[in-house]
C-alpha cells in the first residue's frame, strides 16, 4: 500500500462540502491497470451490469458493480493504491473496509444524464464516516464532470428516483424530502465540479447530491466506495442497489461490517 499524506485542507472540504478533488492520486503504471481492468469489466460484464441510456440514445451508458472478486486490476487498485490511506484521511477513520467498485462508461455521444440523487437510500449501511471515489481514465472536461451540492450530506435523506422515468420506486410519494431546485441561482453558487485528468478523483459522502451531463467524448470511470469506523448494516425494506443476498441472514441489523464481502483494507495487519 502506497504511503500517502493529504494536507488538511482537502480534508475540512471535504468534512464541509461533502466533496472534493484529489490530483494525481494514482500514478501511470495504476492508471494503466485500471483501464485494462475497465475494458475487462466491459469485455465480460457481470451480473449485476446494465445499460442505463434508451435505444434513441446516439451514445451507451454502461454500468455494472461488484466486480474485484473477479477481475483482479479493480483488486489491485481498491487494495494496494493510495485509495485506503486516503480513504482514511478524508472519512477520519482508523480503519477502512471496501464496500464496493462501480464502473461507469459514457461512450462518445452519449447524451443520457446522470440527474441529481444521493446514492446514501440505495445503500444496506448507515453512518457517516464513508466515501465514495470518482476516477476518471480519460479525461473529463468540466461539462462533463460529476457535480455536487455543496453541503448536501447534513443529513437530509432526499426522495430516490430511477433514473430513465423519474419514478419513486422506492419510498411513497412525500415520505422523504423532494430534491432542491437545482435550477435556482440559490443553488447553483453551490455546485461544486472540476475538470479532470487521468490520476485524478473527486471524493464524496454517500449523502451528497450530485448529478452529471452526457459525454461528447468516451468517459471511462471507476468508482471505489469505503467504509470507515462508524459504518454499520442496515438491511433495508426495499431492493438496495448493489444487493448483497443472502447478507441480511449472515449479518446483524446494526452490526459492523466485518464479513467477507467488504474486507479491511486499511491499516493492513503487519
């Protein structure tokens, strides 16, 4: 594991807005692992992928997760970057568990948005020491980064909606609060988003809003999402996204998350 010490101003924006962006967090020859892991997953997509953009759609939206069992360049970056020890730093946590890896792939044209959600309801844990690792392989112009609401993880759980139809499939109609106007200028000072080169991240809390556009250009992406200290099981009434079956029999509601699925990977055992 690589050795890595953030300076304490990444760290408060990060506890503050609830997003931020890391430069250069993995080196080439990772990068380079990366991306061959990413044209794995794409090669051989697992069962949980799927295409999330319409048949009208000029471009593809590709997802799929929970894919490092399997493909072991997604292992080796979750276990052995600096994505641990940052994990750490950012959540201030002493110890960090993999949750999951995500893969995103926008290809060129594609005009399919990502809209503003939280990817907190969608989740079997609670607490608040978590984050969630946006990685880029190609590079992102600043039109098509993801974007955050600064200070949207005060927490303040906002109504989840698929995204193709804008359906609550999950919760009744009114039971949680209706996503803020992003349109407004109120909120638009508070959008938070960075162009991006290949090495960089941006790292977010599970309770930050945020959304992104289409992509002109092919956008390939990882996202590695960590557990820290206070992270807890929370098997959920509805279809959580990833689902983990068969967990809620193994795991107590309420319990850490110490179970195979979601390993220790920071500090390592000597």
């Amino acid at each position: 594991m690589q050795a890595i010490r953030l300076d304490p101003e990444p760290i408060a924006s990060f506890q503050r807005d609830g997003a931020v962006v890391i430069r250069n967090a993995l080196a080439q020859d990772e990068l380079i692992t990366l991306e061959r892991g990413i044209e794995a997953n794409l090669a051989s997509p697992g069962p949980l992928a799927a295409v999330a953009s319409g048949n009208d759609d000029p471009g593809r939206f590709f997802e799929d997760f929970c894919n490092w069992q399997r493909i072991g360049e997604f292992e080796r970056i979750l276990r052995d970057s600096a994505l641990p020890a940052i994990a750490a730093q950012l959540m201030r946590s002493a110890t960090v568990r993999l949750y999951h890896d995500h893969t995103l792939v926008k290809e060129a044209a594609t005009r399919q948005p990502t809209p503003w959600h939280q990817d907190q309801p969608y989740y079997n844990v609670d607490g608040t020491q978590n984050v969630s690792f946006w990685i880029p392989v190609d590079p992102v112009p600043r039109e098509s980064t993801l974007e955050f609401l600064a200070g949207s993880h005060d927490g303040t759980w906002y109504m989840p909606r698929t995204f193709m139809n804008n359906e609550a499939k999950w919760f009744p109609e009114g039971s949680l609060a209706d996503l803020p106007d992003m349109t407004s200028a109120e909120h638009r000072t508070r959008v938070l988003g960075w162009a991006l080169q290949p090495g960089d991240l941006v790292a977010f809390h599970m309770l930050t809003l945020h959304a992104s556009a289409g992509s002109a250009s092919r956008r390939r992406v990882f996202s590695a999402r960590y557990l820290g200290d206070d992270m807890v099981h929370a098997p959920r009434a509805w279809r959580t996204s990833p689902e983990f079956p068969g967990l809620r029999e193994q795991l107590a509601a309420g319990a850490p998350m110490d179970h195979p699925l979601f390993p220790l990977v920071y500090p390592l055992a000597a």
